[in-house]
C-alpha cells in the first residue's frame, strides 16, 4: 500500500478520486471482504459493517463526506450557526448543483443552491467546502424559522452573545458586512431585519423590532447571562416535577429568637465570621459587642435580625424588577456596618468561587429579574425557597454576603407558607457547596435539592424553646465540628442522618 493510501487508511476514509487504479481495486477488494462500506459513489468507510457503526463512522467524518457529495460547497444556514450538523443534518450551498435531499447512513445533506464562496466564508480543512462566515450566517437564518433555517430568535441569541463577548463594535461591523453580502445572496430584506435587530439592541431602534425577551432586556439596559437562566429554568423544571417534602412548624415566642439565634451563628461561622457559640449567643441575646471584633459582632447582629424580624423572616423580595431592590435592601439592613463591602451596591468586578466566574456585574440586574420571574413558575414553600438559594448564590450579586443573603431569602420564602426554616450547620456545610458545585459545573440539580432536604428534616427534630439544651444537643449531633473526614452528623437521638 503506498503512502496516499496509508494516510487514507489511518483516516478511515477512501476517496477513490483520489487513488490511483491499482489503489482503488485495493479498496474494492477491502470492502468486497466487508472492512469498509461503500456509502456513496467513490466513497468508502471503514466499519465493522453493522448498520450503527456505518452510521457513525459517516457522523463523525461528516466534513468529509459532504466535500466528496458537493466539492466547493458552503455550510450555511441552520448548519453555520450551530457550527455543524444539527439533528443528523448539514444544510450545503452550492453555486451549481441544484436543491436535493442526499440520505446517508448518520447524515442528511440538504444541497441548496446558492451563493457560493464569499467574502467572509472560512475554508473547513482540506476538504474542498468552505464554512459561512458570521455575518452570512446570520442573514441566512434571520428569515422566518423553517428545516433550514434558524429563525429571528435564534439569531438575537447570537448577537447577544456576540455584544456580550466582543462589545457594540462587532455588532457595527456585521451591520455594514450584511449590506454588502445582502445582493450576493439575494437577501435584502433579510439584511434590513437585521439591521433594525441590530440597531434595536444597541438602543438606535424602536424595541419592537426583536422578538426574545433576552434582546428587550439588553435594549433596556438589562442584559442577561444565558448560560445561567438556562441553569436556572433547568432548576425549575427539576423542582415542578420532583416530590419535595412539606415540613411545617414555626416557632414561636423566644423560640423563635433561639432559632435565629442559631440559623445566624451557622450561617456567618460557614462564610468566616467565626466566634465560640456562647460568645455569639452573648452578641445577639445580651447585644454585647465584642470590642475587638466590632464588624464580626455586627455581622451576627445582621443576620439575626432578618431572619426574626418582620418583614424580612417572612417575605421575600418582590420578583422582577423590583427583585433586585429588595436585595439591596436586605444587604444594607445586613452589612450596614461593613462600608468596605459597598452595602446595597452591585458588584462592579467579577467575583469568583475558586475557579467558578460568577455573573458579570453588567449581566446582574438583567438575570436576577428573569431569574427571579422563573421562581413564579415553581411551586410556593419548599420549591420556590429552594430556587431562590440557589439564583442567589450562581448570580452572586453582591462583593460579599452573597451566601448568607441566599439563605435568608429561602428561609423567608419558607417563612412565609409555614414551613421550617433551614439551618446549615458548619459540619455539613462542605457537602452542600458540593451539591452547589454540582448543579453549576455540571448541570445536576438533584443532590442539591436532595441536601437541602436532608437539612430541612434534620433542623425540624430540635426543641428552640431552651438555648442551653439546644446547644448542647448541637454539640451532640456533631453539628459545631468542621471536619467531615473525622465526624458524622448525627441525629439527635445519635444515629446518623440519611439521604432524602
């Protein structure tokens, strides 16, 4: 086998075009003993003959194929914008051949024509079809939705994305680039629509020209972090369908007090304000201020006081627009005494998480407001607080106090139809980030809603009404302790708490 035909091979494709005589009855011969497949005139791949591998070979060297079928194509339409075969199909322009549908095994190619190579189209390998550039892509698929093409929606998502990553110029550049593409592909209209989609996001166009409600909310200023109502709204459709437990109980009195007392003292001891027990029951029961520590004592102060307090303990911002404010409200009512961690202010840089970027302050006011509108979908009670958790903290609004102010809007929200607090002591507080982790990173909402199940049960066994019984029955469950390699928390009647 000569070197053409190695290189081929180590490819597991075969282009007989390309061979020489000799090679080609080679590869006949190879595919007369069932080592390649024959799916297309001059075109052969290397399979195990079965059905579903001969499907595969074909998805995954899809380029290839469509370069053999339709040699000086374009991907364009729906295929350019998703970057390539979308649902088992590649959607080719081509100057001279005219419009059919070509069934492969693993691939459809929808063969348009049209346009061939323009300014702006990028060659894809060496494989003798070039790819849509940006500008093209979009003129194509801003007509009405249909097989091939995108629709309107889905390209005010890709500007958007596009004026998020690269700013207002990018989007002044594809307007200009569309006028001049607009004649060649006999899309003018098309390039009007998009001109005016364009002018409409950058605020020189009446609103009424976009049609999601992501492109008004960056028209109105508000732009949004897609990635994050698309976690968001995959949250809520995890919490409409799961079965959810209803712990009511509210305590009452000085339990109450107890309860805040302790939902507090956790609360500010997982983010690093850390005091022994009964010197913080000391700031919030005697309100006396440790002189040394004059922020920290604050800081437990803050807590307390919105989680027993009216209207805090019990009602949770307002959703939409006015969502936002009532955070800022929350924050200052939290963090009065802490200047440095501007109260009430949206952050002005981004904040991270280890590696994990939270949402970019210019994206904040815009997400939380969708965000907070998605919880009106769910479920009130255990649902909808767990929601606002976490649309808190994955937003991280705020320069500090995100994770306290999370836990009290949920809190509130349970609060409000009745329902048991939660608490998150220091012990299991490493597994619930986690949890959070989890749904971030990779999308899972299930063991964060589990584990704030599992705390929901665990805080319902206490008896607030006595401090000193509660703290030791703290002590006893392993609750105060840091270290889950070396301690389990417990029940309190000693055994080991279980997943929900």
């Amino acid at each position: 086998m000569n070197t053409l035909l190695k290189s081929l091979a180590q490819q597991d494709i075969y282009v007989t075009a390309q061979l020489t005589p000799a090679e080609r009855k080679r590869v006949e011969r190879l595919a007369k003993d069932g080592e390649l497949t024959r799916v297309y005139k001059g075109l052969y791949i290397r399979s195990d003959g079965s059905d579903a591998d001969v499907a595969r070979s074909v998805a995954a060297k899809w380029a290839a194929v469509a370069g053999v079928v339709a040699p000086g194509g374009v991907v364009s339409h729906w295929s350019a914008l998703a970057g390539g075969p979308k649902d088992g199909m590649v959607v080719i322009s081509h100057p001279t051949l005219t419009r059919r549908s070509i069934k492969l095994p693993g691939l459809t190619l929808e063969i348009r024509n049209g346009a061939g190579i323009l300014a702006g189209d990028m060659p894809l390998g060496g494989f003798g079809l070039h790819f849509a550039g940006r500008t093209r892509a979009l003129l194509e698929n801003i007509g009405r939705k249909s097989p091939i093409r995108a629709g309107q929606q889905a390209v005010e998502h890709r500007l958007i994305n596009i004026l998020n990553s690269s700013g207002e110029q990018a989007l002044t550049v594809i307007r200009d680039e569309a006028a001049s593409l607009a004649q060649s592909l006999d899309l003018q209209d098309e390039a009007i629509t998009l001109r005016h989609v364009i002018g409409a996001l950058l605020g020189t166009h009446q609103r009424g020209e976009l049609q999601t409600r992501e492109g008004i909310l960056v028209a109105l200023g508000k732009p949004v972090d897609q990635a994050r109502i698309e976690r968001l709204n995959l949250l809520a459709d995890h919490l409409r369908g799961a079965s959810l437990p209803r712990i009511d109980g509210i305590p009452a009195g000085v339990a109450r007090h107890h309860a805040a007392f302790i939902e507090s003292y956790f609360s500010n001891y997982v983010e690093g304000t850390k005091f022994a027990i009964e010197e913080a029951r000391d700031i919030v029961m005697n309100n006396r201020i440790v002189t040394s520590r004059p922020k920290d004592s604050h800081d437990i102060l803050g807590v307390f006081r919105l989680a027993v307090e009216a209207p805090y303990r019990h009602s949770p911002p307002i959703a939409g627009e006015e969502f936002l404010q009532g955070l800022e409200t929350w924050h200052v009512e939290m963090l009065h005494m802490r200047p440095e961690a501007n109260p009430g202010r949206i952050k002005s840089q981004a904040n991270y998480a280890g590696t994990t970027e939270f949402v970019q302050p210019s994206h904040v006011r815009g997400t939380l407001e969708e965000g907070s509108r998605i919880s009106l979908s769910i479920p009130e009670g255990f649902a909808r607080a767990v929601f606002y958790a976490f649309l808190i903290s994955e937003i991280h609004p705020f320069d500090d106090g995100n994770g306290r102010l999370s836990r009290l809007v949920m809190n509130a929200e349970l609060s409000r139809v009745g329902l048991h607090r939660i608490i998150i002591p220091t012990l299991f507080h490493p597994q619930y980030i986690d949890c959070v982790r989890l749904l971030t990173r990779d999308n899972q909402p299930a063991e964060y809603v589990r584990s704030l199940a599992k705390m929901a049960r665990w805080c319902a066994q206490f008896n607030y009404a006595d401090l000193d019984q509660l703290i030791a029955t703290l002590r006893r469950t392993n609750a105060l302790e840091e270290s889950p390699a070396q301690y389990q928390l417990l029940n309190i009647d000693g055994s080991r708490t279980l997943d929900v």
